[in-house]
C-alpha cells in the first residue's frame, strides 16, 4: 500500500511507524493492534536516519516510539514532525515510564503512552489519538473559515463604504446641473406651456431635489469613520447642551422639556457625539405624540461601559420595527406624516459602534421609547495631550 498523507484510511486500516529495537516487541506490538481490531501496516525503525526517511516516504497515521533505545530518544520522533511540519499523533511505548516522566512527555508533545506489559491499552490509545487529531484539524478548519470570512466581510464592508462615498460623492456635481436647470425651466416656463407640462416639470424640481437630500445623507453617513476623524474626552454636558440651544426653535415650538444631569465625560469624537444626540433628541421631538415631548438622559455605569438612555413620551415603535429603524434609509412613515430621510439613525449606530458601543431601542407603540447605547466608560491608556486639548481657548482682549 503507498502510504500517502491526503487519502484517508480504510476503517480498520493503520500505517504505523514504529520506533523500536526489539523485534519481539516489535511483533507484540503488531498483534495487540491486530487484536484490537486494525489491519496494520506496521514499518519498524530504529535510528533517526531510518525514522526521518520513512516519514517522508511513508506518513504514517500515528507513530508508536520506544522511550530509550539504544542509540536516540523516542521523544526526538516529536521533534522531528515538529520540524517537518507533520501533524501526527506519537505514542510512547516502554518498559517503564514513571508517572513524572509521563507526563514531562505528554507536555513536550507526545499524545500519550502504553506501558509494554499493558498492551491491551494500544487500541484504545490509539483510536483516542487519531478522533482528537480529527476533532483538533476540523476545529482549526473552522476557525481559519471564520477569520477567512470575517476578514472577507472587513473587505467588502471598506469596498462597499468607499464606493458609497465615491458614488454620493461624485453623483452630486452632476445632479447640481440637473436641479438646476429643471429650476430654470421652472422658473421661466411656468405657464408657457400647458398645464401638464407645469406639472411634470416641478415633478422633475422634486425629485431632483430629493435626490439631492438623499446623496447628501448618504455622504454624511459614508463620512462617519472615514480617516481624520479624531477623539478626543467629550464632556457629554456639554455636547448635549450644545445640541439643546441648536434645536431651541424646535424645542419651544413643541413645548418640550428635557431633563438630564451629570452626563460622564467620554473618548470618542465631540461633533459625532453632538450629532448623536442632536439625532435623538431631534426624533423624540418630531415622533411627539398628543403631549408636549418629556425628554430625559441619563447614564449608569453598566459593567466596563457608560449605559446612555434617552427617553421620550413619542408615538413609540412597534417591536416588529425596532431593528430596521437603524438601517439606513428605512423609516415607518411617509414624507408627508413625517419628514425625514431615514438616515439619523443609521448614523447614530455607525457614531456608536466605531467607539466600541452598541445602540437598541426599547419602545411600545403609544406609549415613548427609550434609546439606549453603550460607550466604554474606561479613559484610553496613556495618551498624549494635543496641542489643541492643552490651549484654552480664552479670548483676546
Ligand atoms: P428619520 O427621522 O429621517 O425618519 P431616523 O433614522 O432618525 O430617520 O429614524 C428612523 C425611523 O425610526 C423614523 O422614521 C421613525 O419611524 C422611527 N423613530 C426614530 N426615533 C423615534 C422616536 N423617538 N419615537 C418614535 N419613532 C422613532
């Protein structure tokens, strides 16, 4: 039988190197495998020299070595496959092996050991040898496919995002003309025309004024993350304060009320953490229901994170909805109920996920929901200042 490594074995049928210098226990050895029920094909060697030229000639499925032999250690066999690369289980077969001994083998890389006056072991140790070997190979099959696949998924997510931002990106010079001149067109042939053309023509202005809303929100979505983005510690009280005086009109237009106290101080970048809440505020505020929006944000600590909560009284969300709201351009309403593209929140989840959090809504229809995202609360090791984060900025008088 050519012995080769890629064709797997019959049931039954093993090809074993054996490193040994007796030819009784040579054949002792041979039978308690025979007893055990494989059909061996057993080569026997007794000097490295002999060992290194049958493996390569002839891999084995498992090699059976004697612990002192004349001339070499039966441990050396692990160090050659070691050396050749070959992932082949080595059981030691010997006189006497104290349990010390055993085990300084079994930690330097042998699988096992069969003591010579208990044979009837071999077998067993055997088949137990080759089903772990199997069982190791398939698990590192099936962490290679899963690294394989996820670097695979990193590749195409960074393809994916550089052409959003290329497309949107290079998309809007030309709609720019195309808005334009359906404009103008508007503009100096309103009525010149017939009362159809007027329509299709300021159908034409809509959509291409859409689709520049659109493209701009996908360019503010694909621009989340991209390089020159910097972090830096973001005081949230002052984000958010910042976020509540820019959305004041809207605020007291709604006669809403918003209540939050001692917000942490977090790493992460200020303008995507305004834009966060900016987000959630601006949605508790527009999804308001029958009341005047009651708006909180609070925070605990939750393990290694900053737990984030914003609650409102909105119209709520019903379960079903809870995790398509966060994907980009889905929304639950037409444009006429609400307005909106659909993208705040996809943002918000990509601002959070790139800074280590996760993001989820927790919500009934009717009755609020409450937004809630994680940041890791731990400050970042050892970093230096920036010339920016050391200079106050104090006006000149
Ligand atoms: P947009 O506000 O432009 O629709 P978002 O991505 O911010 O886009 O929100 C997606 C959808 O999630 C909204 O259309 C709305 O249906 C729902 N939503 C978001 N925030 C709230 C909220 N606070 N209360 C109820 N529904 C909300």
């Amino acid at each position: 039988m050519t012995a080769n490594k890629d064709v797997e074995p019959r049931p039954g049928e093993l090809r074993v190197l054996h490193v040994e210098d007796n030819d009784l226990d040579a054949e002792l050895v041979s039978q308690a495998l025979r007893k055990g029920g494989f059909s061996p094909s057993v080569v026997v060697v007794q000097s490295a020299a002999g060992f290194e030229q049958q493996l390569r000639s002839h891999p084995p499925d498992v090699v059976l070595a004697d612990y002192n032999l004349p001339q070499w250690e039966g441990m050396e066999t692990v160090e050659v496959l070691r050396r050749e690369g070959m992932d082949i289980p080595v059981i030691l077969v010997s006189g006497a092996l104290g349990d010390i001994t055993a085990v300084e083998c079994i930690k330097r890389g042998a699988t096992d050991y069969v003591l010579k006056d208990g044979l009837a072991r071999l077998p067993e140790a055997i088949r137990r040898a080759l089903s772990e070997k199997h069982v190791l190979r398939l698990r590192l099959q099936a962490e290679e496919d899963l690294a394989r696949k996820a670097e695979e998924l990193t590749r195409s997510n960074a393809d994916l995002e550089q052409f959003a931002y290329i497309a949107s990106h290079d998309l809007q010079e030309p709609l720019r003309m195309v808005a334009a001149y359906t404009q103008l067109i508007s503009e100096r042939y309103r009525g010149r025309l017939d009362a159809d053309a007027d329509k299709f023509i300021s159908y034409a202005c809509e959509g291409a004024l859409r689709m520049q809303t659109l493209i701009q929100d996908l360019l503010a979505f694909s621009r989340v993350g991209r390089a020159g983005v910097s972090s830096g510690l973001v005081e949230c009280d002052a984000a958010l304060a910042e976020v509540l005086l820019s959305l004041g009109p809207a605020l007291r237009e709604s006669g809403a009320v918003v209540k939050y106290a001692d917000l942490p101080t977090v790493w992460a970048n200020r303008s995507q953490m305004t834009q966060v809440f900016q987000n959630l505020i601006g949605n508790a505020i527009k999804f308001r229901g029958d009341e005047p929006p009651r708006i909180s944000v609070h925070t605990e600590k939750a393990g290694d994170d900053w737990l984030f909560s914003v609650s409102d009284n909105s119209i709520g969300i019903a379960p079903e909805n809870v995790e398509v709201i966060f994907i980009v351009f889905q929304r639950l309403h037409t444009r006429t109920e609400y307005s909106g593209n659909g993208i705040g929140l996809a943002i918000c989840k990509k601002i959070i996920e790139l800074n280590g959090g996760k993001i989820w809504v927790e919500s009934t229809a009717g009755r609020g929901s409450t937004f809630k995202f994680t940041l890791p609360w731990h400050s970042p090791p050892e970093r230096k200042l920036r010339d920016e984060e050391v200079t106050a900025p104090f006006p000149t008088m």
